[in-house]
C-alpha cells in the first residue's frame, strides 16, 4: 500500500512538469496540494499555508493581477479555508470578482461568496446590486448563480430588495430557473414567513406547474406549510393523492426512475405530507387509503430506495386515520424491516417499532426476541434505538428490567450526549414506575453517579422536590425521605473523592433537610461526615456552600466543631461562601433564631417569596433620590447604545419628528418621574403591569432573603458548576450486573434471553390481559407531585411586561368586562370576512374536486404526451351566502343591536338545530354570537355549547346552556373572546349537545376560524404619547407594502384603507409620512409607522410583543390585495 | 433540511466541506474533526445512521454517510430528511462526480474543489434538495462546462495530470468496497498527524 502511494507521489511532480505549457495559473494550486502532501507535521502544514496566505495577500492587492489570475487565487483562497486557515482578506475581492468578472468569473466569485460569508456578514451588503443585475440578466447561468446564492446567504432584512425579480421569475419560461426561484422563495420562507405571505397564490401554481421537477420543489414549501397548519390546506389533500397516483403509475418521463423507481423522492415528500394531512382526520384519510395501499403493494422490489418509500408509508399509514386491513400490512412490513440482515434496514425497523408501539403496544411482543437480539448488538446505533424502543413500553412490571438495561448501557458508553439523553429517561421512569422507594433511591444514585455533572439541572431538581413536597401520605414521604438519608450515609462513608459535583449537592441538601429523622444515627457522625467533605480538593467552592447550608439546618449540633469550622471559613477568599460561614456561626449560637429562620418541618408551600422585592422600594426610592442612575433593563440599554453609535445599515432612512424623540429622552432620564413611580409599588403586580421600563428585572439574582427572611430551599432550584467526575458503583448495581452476566453455555443462553424476554415485554401482551387494561389506562406516576400554587402567582408577577398608559387602561376594562359590565362604546366599523369552512362541507368539496381533476386528465393528458397531468389545486374558499342573516340579525339582544358587527354565517346544521355565528366587535372583546335554532316542530331540551379554542380566552359567556328550546325558536350564546398571543387565524371547534326525546343526547360537531383582525382595536393616541411608546418598545419589523395610487392623496387612501379593514387608528400624518397605532385584545400594543417611498409603502411596525408586528403586516397585505 | 455536508478521506483530512448553516470557522473546523472521529471509528458492517448529537446542536440531527474507498461522504441532516432516501441521495452525488470527472479519484476532489461544489450546487440548494435526477444534473453542469471550454487551458492541464496518474496501473487498493454499483480507485494521498 505504501509503495503504491510513494510511486503515486513521486510520479506527480514529474506529470506535472511535463504539463507547464498548458497552465501556468493552475500551478500555484497544484504545488500547494503538492508540497502539503509532502509535510509531515501540522506545524509545517501552518507555515506553509501562512506564507502561501502572504503570497496570495500581495498577489490581490497588485494592480497587475488579472482576471484569471484571481479566479486561481480564490479556488486557493477556498482551499485553505476548507482547511480551517482564515482568508478573509479574499472576501471582498470574491464579491469583486462577481461584480466585475465575466461569467466564469461570476461563476467562480459567486462560489466563494456562499463558502466564505454568512448571513450575518456586511460585506453582503455589496453584492446586493450585483444579484439584482444578475437576476435580470438574459443569461440563464448567471440568473441561476444569482438564485443560488441568493437562497444561500441572504439575509432577513435583504429579502425584501430581491423577493419582486425573484417572484417574477415563477413565471419564466426555463424550468430550471422556475425550480430555483420557489427553492429560494421557500428559504425566504423560512427565515421570514411575514415577507411571502402575499404569494401563497403563487405557491399553489407552482405546484400545478407543468415541469414535474418545479412541483416536487413546490412540495418542499408545502411540507412545511402543512406542518405548521395542516387544517389551513386539506382542500389539496385531493391534488397530491393524484401526483402521487400519477408517479406510481409511472406517468412521469423514464429520466425521472432511479434504479427503476419512479421519482422514489418525490414520492418520499408526497407521503410525508398525506401523512400530517390524514393525522387526526378520518375524512381526509379515506382519501388516501386507496394510494397507500398501492404504495405499499408497489415498492416490492429489493432496493435501498424502495424500502425509504415503504418506511416513510408505514409511517404515513399508522399516523393518519386508521384502517385495519392496511394496519395488517404495514405491521408485515415492520416485521420485515426488523427481520432483515441489512443492517440499516434494521435500524430503520426498530424505528418504525418505536413509533409504532404508541399505538400498538402488541406488536413489540412479535418480535420480542429479535429486539432482546439488538440489545446486544455490536452497532452502538441499533443499541440505542433499542433502548428507545424499550423506554417506550416500559410500564410498572418490566421497569426494573429495563432501567437496568438502560443503566448497563450508560455505564459501557461515554459519547456526552447519549449520557445526558438516556439519563434523563431513566429518571423519568423511575419517577413514574418505581416500585419501592428502595429500587427508586438506588436507581437515582446511580443515575447522579453516571450522569454526574453533565446532568441537565431539572433532575436534581426534580428528584429534591419530589423529596421535599412529598405526596398526600406523610408516612410514606417520611420513609422515602429516611431511605435516602440511610443510603447517603452509607455512600458518604465510603470512598467519596470521585463523586459528581451533582451527586455530592443532592446528598448533602437531603442530609441537612432529614437527617432528623433518622434517630439512630448520632448527629455528630452526620456533621463529621459532612465536613469531611469540606475537606477534600475536589469538592467545588458551589458544592461548599451546598454542605455549609445542610450544616446550618442540622440543629443543636456540636456547636464546638461547628464554630471551629465556621470560624476556619470566615476568612475564605470565596464571598459567597465566607457568608454562609457567617451564618452558620450567628445562628448555631443562637439556638432561638435558629429555629425561628429555619423552622423544622415548615411545609413547603407555607414559604412566602415577595418576587417583586417590594421591600426594597424603600431603599431604591432613596438611592435615586441621592442621584443614582435608574434601572434601566438589558434591551432598552442595548437600544440606547445602537442610537448612539452604531452605524445605521438600514436600507432605507427614518426619521421621526424631532419633538417626539427629544421629550421622550427628558421623560425616560428624568429620575424623579421614576422615583414617583417607584413609590406607587405598595402593590406589586400592580407596578409591574403598569411600567416595564422602571421594574426591576429578577433574572440572574439568587433569592436568598424572602418576606418571612431566609429560605432554606433554595438550593434545590440553584444554579450547579459542571464538572466532570468518574462515576460511582453502588453495590446493589453489582448485583445486577452479575445477575445478567453472559452463560457459557449456548442453551443456558438462549433459556436467558427467553427469561429475559418475559420480564421485559410483561404487562404488553395478549396474555396478560389485566396488565394490559392497566397500561392502557396509565397507571398513576407512583411519586405524585403537588400542585404548586405560589409559583405562578409570583411569576406572571414578574413577566409580564406592558409599557404604557394605554395597556392599563385596557386592563381595567377588561377586569370591569369579566364581570359582564357591558360598555357602551363608540362603534367602529369592520368588514373581515368570515373564513370559516364547515367540516361535512369540506369533505364533499374534496371529492368533487376530485372528480373534476380526473376529468382534466383526459382533456390535458395529450399536451405533455401522457407524461404528467397539470394538477389544479382549485381554492376553496367556500364564503356561504348568508342567506338568513337578515332574520338572525333581528335576534341580537337590545344592548348589542348597535354594535358593529360581521353576517351572521351558518356554522353547520343537522336535522333538528342549525347553528350560524356571528362577531360582534365590543372594545373590550370579540363577542362571537352563536345562533341556535330549532328546525324541527318538537321542543328541544338540555342544548349545552361547547367551545374550545386554545389560542384564545374567554372572558365571558351567557346563555350557553339553554335548558328547552321551543320548536321554530332561536336561542342565542355568547361568547367574550381575548386572544393573548397573536395568531394570523385561530381556529375554533366546538360541540353541541342536545336531547330530541329525554335520554337520547345528539351532539352536534362544529367549527371556524377567526382572524387577528378580529381582535385588533384603535389605540388612541397622542402624537408624543406615540413617540414616547415608540422608543420603548422592542420588536419591529419593517416592510414595503403596496400604495394604493387610485385616490387623490396615496398615502392617505392607504391609510384609510387599512383603517377600514383593521380598526387602525391614524394618530397623525405629516408630509409623507404617517403613524397609526392599535392593540391587540386584550394585550399589547402596535404602532405602526408608514412612509412613501416612490410606489410602495416603507411600513415600521413595534409591538413589545415579538409575534405581533408579523401578524398585523400580514393583515395590512391582505387588506391591500384584496382592494 | 441539510445542514452540512462533509467529504474527507481515511485520515481525516477534509477533502470538502459545505455548511447550510451558520458556523464559525473554529466550529466548522471542529465539526469536521468530531464528524470524522465519530464515523471513523464504525466498522464496515454497522449502520450507515449516527445521531448526531451535540455536534450541529440538537439531538434532532443525525449523521448519514458512505464509505467509498479512501473518501468519507457525510451529510448531517435534521429530522426531516429521509435516511434511506439521503444515502441514496449520497450515492447519486458520487455516480454524478464519477460521470463528470470519468472515474472520479480523490484527486479530481482536491484538483477541482470549484467544481465539485458546482456539481454539488446543482443538486442541493440552501440545504434543500434540489434535483435527484442524474441525467439533469450533468446537462446543468455540462451547460456551464462549455463556457470553461471555450477558455481552454484552464481546467485541461490538471486533468490530464488525474488521469495519467489514474491510468498508471495500480495495483487494487486493499480499501476498495463496492457499494452500490461504482467504486473510487483512488490512490491514497498520505497525510500528516
């Protein structure tokens, strides 16, 4: 071998010399790779790239250098960077290089551009022109390079320079250039949906696009979609069943096979996005059941990329809907899977299982020995995926088994990440299936042994709350709490130097907080084995204080050894720890204010925390009135810095009127107008909601002192240090390590692996039919936790941020609304169309659709030579006719007729009721009326309305509940709607139920969208309280937006336009410049700040809340489209 | 999505590298390195799957990869690629490489980095797959390989150089399996430790 390579090497130099002629700019390169193949050390290997870099630095920067010269220079350039050397010097002249060069330059700069510069990077900033030159240019390479790179590298903010030309190019006539245009829209996409919004339309004729290749990108861009809203794009479930349909029928051209597989992934995305499609949604599936079957009877043949297409259908067929014959099908094809010598396909067989034995636990039995086979295979990938499986049929009966598989595993393996994942699952199952507090406290030792400090910080956490607040029976937490203390005496008495940080902290805190419990040990052995970790190196400064403050709790101890120690520390160069020491000193002395700070056996929810430090407001009010700088949270001082210097890369400029910005600075700077506020915070959740900008932000700080003083506990929630530490062997572990040690003996093997098998697939199978009803109906975790009233209370404290007048206002009359106090208020008026699709209606929708697509077959088929078929997604956008508003309209109660309000549209009906809704737009809510109304001639009794959204609240409701319904008549239900984080449509369901005759109840099914633009609502403002708000808030988004040109005045037009359809309110206009503010129900504000720019309208949105800004831009485009 | 995909040789030594996410230099250079210790250290009879783990952030992500000869093909992808699909997807890389270079080596990769990443371009896109189709992808490439013909010299020299060197009979490589249906008779550069 190595012969073979020196002749290689020695024959190089020589073919290469006898080429000089030919290329004298390649040389440079060739003799680089050359004399590095020759290096022998990294040290060479740096001094030659070094002085290589040198040579090439002066090379770029001589005028002499020439085109072709250059383009060597940069493939050396990405040569040396792919080997970790930094060549940024070469940066600007690859973006020169596209800019200037001809197209093979172009080629070779475009190239370095992608591989050198990110998205965050300011040189992009220059080759934005270049790229806008490019995409117009008639040259198809050089459109396609622009694409490319375009989708590479460019950033949020860039996107709007290119999204019109690369838009534009959806509708070339090149398909190549079609396929890479959606590709780029789709990454726009997903760096910022907000921008594309307005070409969904777009998307979907793409998808109907004539060149197959265009609509396989297309499905890229419809996987995500539908993963983000599969409810929004069940009208094509039809289209994609007939693509797929299509490519099984091999209708597509032959270039497309791979290995005599039509466009197998194509097919792979198809399935994909059937499957979110079908999950949860009988109608939808029986749409597919027909093509899966298909697929599944289709990908027979023994290649790699058939079994990818019947993995991802196996899939596809137990997420969606179930139907048993296919059920039957794909658990044949598992079992394949499983059963294959591929060893890949093996891996992919234990996937499936995994997946799958959430709904079908029995399948696992089938093929219990081929997974006890797995556990011990040499692959660490399969070992793992084996585990996987097994911690998810893990119940109460095969538990110990399987942790200690799982613990087996953890302590032969030593990749970071796989300890830190399978700990975790050994904890949670111990929590949830442990059958005795001395298995469960072993098990956790071992797993802070194992995991030590590379543990995620919530399973100390966990394990010492659990401890601490115990469940309902005193008795039993005390026993569990007095078998940890005996075996951390035990672990403590033993070798302790290589324990975790982690495990060391948990012991010491449960020692301190129960070894009272434990009556037989003395305390003095308990204190001495403690401050014998005091004494050794390992143990960190964090870990000291953890000790230190178990000392603390321990009561009446030996006072001498305590002081000696306490004394020992107060002159430690730790600070944190030198106060502990401190304390430990006052209070072992103190034996009254011992028990009085640190009480025994406080309940733990009895401990009061003032998170807003209210008692300090004393103390703040006085240091601000001495002169001291206000506090000023992380954002706004990040803001504050960027006004003052940063360069402005904004694209465009902007400039607010000059009074706004200066009276706003005097206001936020002026310490006596914050000092006034911080007096008012007797009450705190009431500051907090009132003014972000002047509470104090708690995150980071260590709560040490509450309102009734020390708090013992807060060590459980502490921050620990990682530190890593070899892991610790308890002797019970031992045990079981013996216990399944490998036999000699073949039989005697196998006879294990058959016993082995029994305990882990207990509680699964056929056989054991009572365990079986018990999994199914989860048996209760064994260590419950309590509810924890006070953590919510004391966080939302906190939280929530809202930064103006206005907010509270909005507040209050939202607290006066939820006791149904109906205000009057000044109507506005709306005119946002209901979205709403009824369920029955959409399945007919589909198949007819359906049927009109395979006719088009026929008609179409001969354009492209029976290839491929144009799919047409056709909209549905089903708007129903209101045909009895008008009579329903009559029915809105006296105090709601004058409030603006949509039609009133039927949400679906059965034989006895029909039901129509209906928003009403209060200032304080949406109200969404519904109409209940008897069709039939009989009474109908007990009509109760449910309805259930999670985006929104409810605030209120009347008349849900109507106990008899006259034949003919109407009831009405209302509902007071809030939405707190905003969502660009929300989507209701609901039920009715009823009773036609007594005992026999109906329920009736019903569903429909709502839109932000329902829950937005005029801010009004002044010009300054704008400004002011304005400067407080942090996240904007800005955009261009079309500028309606049909009026006299554009900017006004639009403006009226948008405050038609959204319920804007326009504080003011300037010039060509205006600003518009709104809030959202019941929360945060927008403002919203529009400037003309040419043809468009440069729009800048804020909102202190992140999602907002996004939301309303959307419904400005909407509202824009559609005039 | 695809987030990199990695090419380097027995020893470790990068042979091409794309990162469809943002890295720094120094983490770029790392995830090669771990990437390379992870997939080296497997025999040729375990899975081609990794989980990737910490590396490319996340549990999410899993390393998929082919053993061809002397070179490593990496991809690390998030959980919504297909495993089988890419491996496939690997193998229709290096039949393409092999069509544009006629019998690819590790050469032709260290000779014409611009190229393969021109190739590579043609087939994935931002991190999404862009073409899978064999036949479509060389016309794109060969459609810009004219342009370079007309400039002639530049990429004849080297080439001329690969495949003398490729011609000169060597002996099999005792590393050379076939997976699939081509095989990478590559003479192996040494490198350094």
């Amino acid at each position: 071998m190595s012969d073979v390579v020196e002749k290689t090497l020695t024959a190089l130099p020589g073919l290469f010399d006898s080429q000089t002629g030919a290329a004298k700019i390649t040389n440079r390169l060739r003799q680089l790779v050359k004399s590095i193949t020759e290096l022998t050390s990294k040290h060479e290997e740096e001094n030659l790239i070094k002085q290589e870099l040198c040579a090439m630095k002066e090379q770029v920067s001589s005028p002499n250098t020439s085109m072709k010269q250059m383009r060597e220079i940069m493939v050396r350039a990405m040569y040396c960077e792919m080997l970790g050397y930094d060549a940024s010097f070469t940066y600007i002249h690859a973006i020169k290089l596209a800019q200037q060069g001809g197209v093979l330059e172009k080629r070779v700069g475009y190239l370095a551009v992608s591989l050198f510069l990110n998205e965050g990077h300011e040189l992009l900033l220059l080759l934005v022109n270049t790229v806008l030159k490019d995409l117009q240019s008639t040259n198809l390479i050089e459109a396609c390079m622009a694409l490319t790179v375009v989708a590479q590298v460019f950033p949020k903010d860039m996107i709007p320079a290119v999204l019109p030309l690369v838009e534009d190019k959806l509708s070339h006539p090149k398909e190549i250039i079609r396929r890479k245009a959606v590709l780029a829209l789709y990454k726009f996409y997903l760096i910022a949906p907000n921008q594309v919004q307005h070409i969904h339309g777009k998307f979907r004729k793409a998808l109907s696009d004539r060149d197959p290749g265009v609509m396989a990108s297309s499905l890229h861009i419809y996987l995500q979609l539908i993963r983000e809203s599969p409810d929004s794009y069940k009208d094509l479930t039809g289209s994609f069943v007939t693509i797929l349909k299509q490519v099984l029928g091999g209708k597509l051209p032959v270039d497309f096979n791979y290995h005599s597989v039509p466009a197998p992934w194509l097919q792979i995305q198809l399935l994909r996005i059937l499957s979110l499609l079908g999950k949860e949604d009988q109608s939808t599936s029986e749409l597919m059941y027909e093509v899966l079957d298909e697929s599944l009877r289709r990908a027979e043949m023994n290649h790699n990329i058939t079994y990818a297409i019947l993995y991802e259908c196996v899939k596809a067929v137990y997420t969606i809907h179930p139907k048993v014959e296919l059920l039957e099908k794909a658990a044949r094809c598992i079992g394949n899977f499983v059963l294959s010598p591929k060893i890949n396909l093996k891996y992919l067989g234990l996937k499936a299982l995994t997946y799958v034995v959430q709904h079908d636990a029995k399948l696992a039995l089938q093929h219990q020995m081929t997974i006890i086979e797995c556990l011990d295979h040499s692959d660490f990938t399969i070992k793992r995926e084996t585990l996987e499986l097994l911690f998810r049929i893990t119940n109460a009966q095969n538990v110990t088994v399987i942790v200690e598989k799982m613990l087996d595993f953890l302590r032969g393996c030593n990749d970071e990440h796989t300890i830190i994942h399978l700990v975790g699952k050994v904890s949670e199952l111990a929590e949830k299936f442990a059958p005795d507090n001395s298995w469960f406290i072993q098990t956790m030792n071992c797993v802070f042994s194992i995991g030590g400090d590379l543990l995620q910080q919530d399973v100390p956490n966990n394990f010492l709350r659990l401890l601490a607040e115990g469940s309902e029976s005193k008795e039993e937490d005390d026993q569990l709490r007095l078998y940890a203390v005996e075996s951390y005496l035990t672990v403590l008495k033993g070798h302790t130097s290589h324990l975790p940080q982690c495990f060391l902290q948990v012991m010491s805190w449960v020692l301190g907080e129960y070894a009272h419990l434990q009556g037989s040990v003395d305390r003095r052995e308990v204190i001495r084995l403690l401050t014998q970790l005091l004494d050794q190196r390992s143990v960190s400064s964090e870990t000291r204080v953890w000790i230190l403050s178990a000392l603390t709790k321990i009561p009446e101890g030996q006072t001498d050894l305590i002081l000696d120690l306490a004394e020992r520390l107060a002159s430690s160069q730790d600070t944190v720890l030198r106060q502990q020491a401190q304390e430990l000193q006052h209070l072992s002395q103190d034996s009254q204010l011992h028990e009085w700070v640190l009480p025994r056996g406080a309940p733990w929810d009895a401990i009061e925390v003032d998170s807003s430090l209210s008692f300090l407001d004393g103390f703040v009010s006085e240091a601000l009135a001495a002169g001291a700088a206000p506090y000023k949270p992380p954002h706004q001082r990040q803001e504050e810095l960027c006004e003052d210097r940063a360069l402005n890369l904004e694209p465009y400029s902007f400039s607010l009127p000059v009074s706004l910005s200066s009276c706003s600075i005097t206001d936020r700077q002026s310490p006596t107008l914050l000092s006034v506020s911080s007096g008012l915070s007797g009450n705190s959740t009431e500051l907090s909601q009132k003014a972000g900008s002047s509470t104090l932000i708690l995150e980071g700080v260590k709560r040490v002192w509450g309102k009734d003083g020390y708090l013992p506990q807060k060590e459980a929630t502490a921050p620990l240090v990682d530190e890593p530490s070899a892991a610790v062997q308890p002797p019970v572990q031992q045990e079981a390590a013996e216990r399944t040690e490998p036999r000699p003996e073949l039989s005697t093997r196998n006879q294990d692996k058959q016993q082995l098998a029994s305990s882990l697939f207990v509680g699964l199978g056929v056989g054991s039919s009572v365990s079986l009803l018990g999994k199914s109906e989860a048996p209760p975790p064994r260590f419950r936790k309590k509810p924890r009233p006070h953590e919510s209370s004391s966080s939302s404290g906190t939280s929530e941020k809202s930064s103006d007048s206005s907010c509270r206002s909005s507040h209050n009359t939202t607290d006066s609304f939820l006791y149904g106090s109906f205000l009057e208020e000044e109507p506005a008026t709306s005119k946002s169309a209901f979205d709403h699709t009824p369920k029955s209606t959409t399945a007919n929708g589909l198949s007819q659709n359906k049927d009109t697509k395979e006719d088009k077959h026929t008609n179409t088929s001969q354009i492209f030579g029976g290839d491929m078929v144009i799919v047409r997604p056709s909209t549905i956008q089903d708007k129903h006719p209101p045909s009895e508003s008008s009579d329903l309209t009559a029915l809105l109660p006296a105090d709601l007729k004058d409030l603006p309000h949509s039609d009133v549209i039927s949400l679906t009906s059965d034989p006895s009721l029909s039901l129509s809704s209906c928003r009403l737009f209060r200032d304080e809510a949406l109200l969404l009326l519904i109409f209940i109304s008897n069709c039939t001639e009989t009474v109908i009794k007990d009509i109760a309305v449910q309805l259930t959204c999670e985006e929104l609240k409810t605030a209120s409701l009347r008349g849900n509940i109507v106990d008899c319904l006259e034949a003919r008549s109407t009831s009405v239900c209302h509902y007071a709607l809030l939405m707190d984080d905003p969502h660009t449509n929300v989507s209701f369901t609901g039920t009715v139920s009823y009773q036609t005759q007594p005992g026999h109840t109906n329920t009736l099914p019903f569903s429909g969208t709502l839109s932000t633009a329902d829950f937005i609502r005029p801010l009004v403002l002044t010009t300054e309280e704008y400004g002011k708000l304005w400067l407080s808030l942090s996240h904007d988004v800005k955009q261009n937006l079309k500028l309606l040109t049909d009026a006299g005045d554009p900017l006004r037009t639009t403006l009226n336009a948008l405050k038609d359809a959204l319920q804007l309110h326009v504080v003011d206009i300037i010039g060509s410049e205006g600003i518009v503010a709104c809030r959202l129900l019941s929360s945060a504000p927008c403002l919203l700040h529009c400037r003309v720019s040419g043809a468009a309208l440069v729009m800048w949105l804020r909102s202190p809340h992140p999602a907002l800004p996004d939301c309303i831009l959307y419904h400005c485009q909407r509202a824009l489209a559609h005039r | 999505m695809i987030k990199a995909i990695l090419i380097f040789n027995n020893h470790g030594k990068p042979r091409m590298s794309k990162f469809y996410e943002h890295y720094t230099e120094d983490t770029e250079q790392q995830i090669i390195r771990e990437t390379f210790h992870l997939v080296s250290k497997r025999d040729e009879n375990v899975c081609n799957f990794l989980e990737g783990g910490l590396l490319i952030g996340g549990s999410e992500n899993k390393l998929i990869y082919r053993h061809y000869a002397t070179l490593y093909f990496v991809f690390c992808v998030d959980s919504s690629e297909s495993e089988l699909g890419i491996l496939d997807l690997i193998q229709v890389f290096v039949e393409t490489l092999d069509k544009c270079f006629e019998n690819v080596c590790e050469l032709d990769l260290i000779f014409h980095l611009d190229k393969v990443h021109n190739i590579l371009a043609e087939m994935v896109m931002g991190g999404m797959v862009l073409e899978t189709n064999m036949s479509e992808i060389i016309t794109q490439v060969e459609a810009q390989g004219k342009m370079e013909k007309s400039e002639a010299g530049i990429a004849g020299a080297p080439a001329r150089a690969v495949s003398a060197v490729k011609n000169m009979n060597l002996p099999e490589m005792p590393k050379n399996i076939n997976i699939g249906d081509i095989s990478i008779k590559v003479p192996n550069l040494p490198s350094f430790k």
